[in-house]
C-alpha cells in the first residue's frame, strides 16, 4: 500500500501578510506499495503546506496504476511513482489518527482504460 500522511499543526508562522497560518505537512510513504524483489524502498516524499487558522484540509488524490499524485488546497502537489505487483491494488482506505476529524465530501471517479 502507498500511504499519504498529513501532519497538521507543527507550528506557527506570520509571514503571510500578517496572517497566522498553521505549518503542516503532506508526505507520500512508497515502502510498502510493492513486493517486487527489485522495487527498493525510497525515502517518503515530503512537502510543506502553510493553511490558514480555520481553513479547512481539502486533498485531490490521484491514482492512476503506477503515479499517486496528491494536491493540497490548490496551493501544493507531491507525486510519487508506485510499482504495484497485484491487480487488485486498486483501493483507497481513510483515517484519522490522534486527534479526531471530520470527512466533509469524498468522491471517486473509476477511470477508463486508453487501450
């Protein structure tokens, strides 16, 4: 499985105009999205993300077979190559952990082949 971690409030920052915006982070966690033998684990990909005091998280997840795409807010993107070995690797599971959350929208879309 890849997994997309985000790391909400690690601090404080008022460089944006005067404007309080919580630091965060989004990572993409590639070391367990293949059993390959010769896929080698990589370091997760990391971005920071600056949100506003009560701005909500919005996430668009892009999956499609061997990229996961992650954009955050309209304003950050992480993408990271996966190689997959099984055809049933096509899920998508959410959850929160350590503080409680709340999920406002979720859709998904299945795509189409191009063959």
């Amino acid at each position: 499985y890849t997994r997309i971690a985000f790391y909400r409030d690690r601090g404080m920052n008022e460089s944006f105009a005067g404007e309080r915006r919580r630091q965060s982070l989004i990572t993409i966690d590639t070391s367990r999205a293949s059993l390959a033998a010769d896929v080698r684990p990589r370091a997760p990909e990391t971005a920071p993300v600056c949100l506003g005091e009560d701005e909500p998280l919005e996430l668009r997840v892009f999956v499609d077979r061997s990229v996961v795409e992650v954009f955050v807010n309209d304003r950050q993107c992480v993408a990271v190559r996966v190689y997959p070995e099984r055809d049933d690797s096509v899920g998508v599971i959410m959850r929160s952990q350590g503080a409680p959350s709340r999920l406002l929208s979720f859709d998904a879309w299945q795509m189409q082949s191009i063959w």
